[in-house]
C-alpha cells in the first residue's frame, strides 16, 4: 500500500503529527503540502493507496485556504484517515468538515482523530504539546487505523464524528501579527507568507485583510521578532489563557463494521 500525506501546516506542527502517524503504518510516504500552495490539477489517489489529511483547526473550521486545495485530491473509495489539530480549546466541527470533504470527493473515511498542539496565537495555551503523551495516543490511533486497513473495508460503516451540521461561523479576534523593532527586514516572513499577507518592501507590517492568523511569520523569524503585540492583544491573551489552560486530551474515532 502507498502512503501519501496531504497537510496544511503553517506552522509545522500538523505536519509532525500527519508525518508521525503515517511513519507508524509505513516508512514509505509520499508528501503534499498544501500551505503555500495547491495543485493546479485534479490528483485521483488509487483505491489500493491510503490518504492521510491533517489541518489546524481556524475558529472551529477547515482553514477556508485548506478547503479548496483538499477538495483538488480525489478517491475512488480510496482510504483516508482524517486529522486535525487545534490549541487546546476545542475542534468543534473541523474534524466533521474535513471527514465530509473527504467522504464528498470519494474517499472512504476509516479513522479520524483530533490532536492538541500549542496555540497559534496564544502560545502558553497547549504549550509544549504535543508532548510525548500526544505521541503515545497518536501510535494508538496509527495502529487501531492499520487494523482497519488489514481487514474487509466493504462492510465498514460511515464513521461517526462529532460535529455540527451546518458547521458554525468562524468569529474572529481582532490581533495580527507585526515585526518588533529586533526585525532585520531579511524578508522570509513574506517569502513563507500563505497569502501573502507581509509586504515585501516592509516586512513589518501586514495586510490585516489578508492575514489569517496562522502564525507561520512568527515560527520562521531567524530572529524571533515576529509576535502578537498591543493592549487588545494582552486583553485577549489574559482572558484566553485562563480559559482554556486545562488539559484536553486527544479524541479518536473509528469507522465500525455492520
């Protein structure tokens, strides 16, 4: 069986997760990363392969960027097994969303799982995950996934996810990031930029219309002066952090057998 991988990881973190979970089932893998860019072509991925999707979780969804790169892969009940990572607050209907994309464009959804990582935009919310107990579940979700895939799959039923239909209107705060005054100019926020947000002559600023709060900026700066910054940002954080510093633990499901 072949193994390919498709991600959106602005800052490297699902790719870790997807890379890790794929590596447990097999040491050949194949790679789509979709972050900066899509296909310009339909990609059918054969029945006998196996498609592994990871996202991070934007407001509770699919990164809209995400959604239309994903839908460019094709299946013809090919397996796929969907992931999303978030930060610690919750997945809400993102593992729903891309488990119905996927089920949309011909792929037979076997397993999907939700994983913590470290906030995006908040970083003391889920900071150092995943940790070493992430990974232990994520071996746990590798292996009850490549049970499925060594059994009959004809009399699997639809996996079951937890979600809303229609999915929920992403909210938005209001906070982007900006360069602080270490900045050297040196342009690879905005090489890396997904939507290029980050003007070239000043890579400073950014184009809050185009922003969508990924993070990559901050994550790429050589010189770690990239972040979040101002009063409605120190606002936000103290209400965020204490709302969401609790452990939250990765969720698994399974498709079952009739």
């Amino acid at each position: 069986m072949k193994i390919s991988t498709l991600y959106f990881s602005a800052t490297y973190t699902t790719h870790r997760i997807v890379g890790h979970v794929a590596k447990r089932i097999s040491d050949e893998v194949a790679e789509y990363d979709i972050t900066n860019v899509g296909p310009k072509d339909e990609i059918v991925v054969p029945k006998e392969d196996l498609l592994i999707v990871g996202i991070p979780v934007y407001a509770g969804r699919v990164p809209a960027l995400a959604v239309e790169r994903i839908r460019k892969f094709k299946g013809e009940g090919t397996p796929a097994i969907a992931i999303a990572v978030y930060g610690n607050r919750d997945f809400d209907d993102a593992l729903l969303e891309l488990s119905d994309i996927l089920a949309e464009n011909g792929f037979q959804v076997i397993s999907a799982g939700a994983f913590i990582a470290q906030h995006s935009i908040f970083p003391k919310v889920g900071a150092h995950r995943p940790d070493s107990d992430d990974y232990l579940q994520m071996n746990v979700f590798a292996d009850e996934s490549n049970k499925i895939l060594n059994k009959n799959r004809e009399k699997l039923l639809p996996i079951h996810v937890p979600g809303n239909r229609p999915y929920k209107v992403p909210g938005s705060i209001p906070v982007y990031p900006s360069g602080t005054s270490g900045c050297k100019e040196c342009g690879k926020c905005a090489e890396l930029c997904p939507v290029g947000a980050i003007p070239k002559e000043e890579p400073k600023k950014v184009d809050e219309e185009k922003c969508i709060k990924c993070g990559r900026c901050v994550v790429v700066c050589p010189t770690r002066s990239r972040e979040f910054k101002g009063m409605a940002y120190t606002m936000a954080s103290i209400k965020f952090n204490m709302a969401y510093k609790d452990r939250r633990e990765p969720e698994m499901f399974f498709a079952r057998y009739n």
